[in-house]
C-alpha cells in the first residue's frame, strides 16, 4: 500500500511540476544547462559518476603522472575512488542517496558529472540539478581544482555537499560547511576535535550563525556529547581501499555524532517544506538569496537544539 503511495504522489508530482515551469516549460529544479562534452576531451565513468578533464589548455590538470601507465593520469583515478568510496561509506552510514531524495528523482536525475577545471577554491558543489545541453538528462554536478593532490578530500566534500542539498534547501554556511567538515572524519583520520561552546546568548548566536568551516566547532560539541565512542566499525571492504599510491582512502572507523547529523538532515527537510507550504513556494527551487537568508536560522537552530536535547536524555 505505502509503494503505490509513492507512486501515485510522484507520479502528481512530476505533472504537478510544469506549473513551476521556466519560460521554456524546463522544471524548476532542472531549468540550468551544462555542456561538458564540448569543453573537456576526456571523461573517465564508474557507477554514477562521470569525471570531465583536460590534459591541454587552461583547465589541463597539472599533475598528468600515471605511474600504472593505463593512459588515464592517476589523479583522475584517486578522484573517482575517493567519490565511489565516500558513497558507499554515506549508505552504509544510513543518508540517503540524492538520487532517492524528491528534489532530484522527480527530474530523473542519475548521473553526478565531475568537471576538473581552473577555479580559484579547491571544490564546488551545485545544489541545482543542470540539464545536459541538447538532451532531456538532468545531472547533479560538481567542480573541482585541476591542482587538487591525491588524498586531498575536497571531492568527498563536495559529494556531502550534493547529499545535503537532497534533504534540504537551506544553504546556511553554519549548517552547510560544518557539516560537510563533520563528513571529512569519514576518510580522515583524527585524533583531535576543536569543541566550542554552545552559543547562549543572542549575540553569540549571531556569532555563530556568521561562521562557515569554523562552525566545526559547535557541531563537535553536539555530536561528542551525544557519541563520546563514535565506533562505526565500517567494514573491510571499505578499510581496504587505497589510492594509487598505496595509501588509505577510509583512515579509521571512528566516526561520532552519524544518527544526530541524519536527524538533523531528516528534520531540515520537514522544516523547509512546510516553510513552502506556508509561503507557497516551489518546494524544490527556492530562490539562491531566501536559500541563504538569515531569516531562517532562528527555526533551523531551534530544530537541531531539539534534536540536541531528545538525543542527549534518550542516549
């Protein structure tokens, strides 16, 4: 009975979905183009993921070694295994894969197209699903610096990123990037974490809200409250990856703080689709400046002390 639910509500929703049409009757939440195959020369494709690079001209990537001489540079290799390794280690964890999300499966979106470019930052992830120049695919996209290093992990955090924006439509750097730090520990491996107080006062919420990595802190305090162990025990499959150059991709299986991130994602996401419904807004498109307006943290930080404190009493 709940499958056929899901049906008949999706298949609604995909007719519902013309009324939040651009001017050329594209869905909203797929009303961008992209045009990677007349830009880059090379593409190498595993699973979902499809990476876009050059080996000439300003994009080219300027580490080409290839120490296993299969004609494909090694730092494209270490990308993809760092991609594929991260979403297994998110299933196993229990997020849920963008593609399963509403927002996305209702423009049909199964490819995650990877373009390694000449851009100023390391990564960057679009939270709008982008339609392939020419054709009806609707892919999920991510950039990244043509200078990264292997065992940098920008790519999974920019891949955390596209999982975020599954769930949610909010874009608060205090919730996007200290997250998205927290999901680095999945591949890292630490043995310190900086914990800061929670804020208190107005002002030092203020505070708090303005923060983007460095909200790592708060966060830290959250989930090493709740999972002092933070033991994930992932399994030998993932713990015996290794990039090219024979070191690990999953460092340890110590990760705190999974079920309170997940219920933090669960919760955001109840949130902003009844803030849709109350302002009758598209629920998977909002405009980039209300995604990101400080109007939103006040109910987005009393969620998560919620979840906070239930969790906190329950564990």
């Amino acid at each position: 009975m709940l499958k056929l639910f899901n049906i008949i509500f999706f298949t609604l929703l995909v007719n519902f979905q013309s009324v939040y049409a651009d001017q050329r009757g594209q869905p909203l939440n797929c009303q961008y183009t992209t045009n990677p195959y007349s830009l880059y020369q090379h593409t190498y494709e595993v699973d979902e993921f499809i990476i876009f690079y050059n080996l000439t001209g300003s994009n080219a990537i300027v580490n080409q070694e290839d120490i296993n001489n299969n004609a494909i540079p090694d730092i494209v290799e270490d990308i993809m295994l760092q991609l594929v390794t991260m979403r297994q280690a998110l299933d196993y964890l229990g997020f849920e894969h963008p593609f399963k999300r509403p927002r996305f499966q209702t423009v049909n979106v199964d490819k995650i197209h990877v373009r390694i470019t000449d851009i100023k930052n390391n990564g960057l992830a679009f939270d709008e699903a982008h339609r392939v120049k020419n054709t009806d695919e609707c892919v999920l996209l991510i950039s990244l610096s043509n200078r990264l290093v292997s065992g940098n992990v920008t790519p999974a955090h920019e891949l955390f990123h596209l999982y975020q924006y599954g769930y949610t439509m909010f874009k608060q750097r205090w919730f996007t990037e200290g997250t998205a730090r927290w999901s680095q520990d999945i591949l890292e491996k630490n043995t310190e974490y900086p914990i800061t107080p929670l804020p208190q006062t107005q002002e030092e919420k203020q505070t708090f809200f303005s923060k983007s990595y460095d909200a790592y802190g708060v966060w830290n305090n959250f989930i090493h409250q709740i999972d002092p162990k933070g033991d994930v025990s992932f399994p030998e499959s993932l713990m015996e990856k290794r990039y090219l150059s024979g070191e690990p991709v999953v460092n340890d299986s110590r990760l705190h703080g999974v079920e309170f991130v997940i219920k933090t994602f669960e919760k955001l996401d109840k949130l902003d689709n009844q803030i849709s419904e109350n302002e009758g807004l598209f629920a998977f498109f909002w405009d980039e400046a209300y995604q990101r307006s400080p109007i939103h943290n006040k109910i987005m930080w009393e969620k998560i002390i919620n979840i906070f404190y239930v969790q906190n009493i329950i564990d």
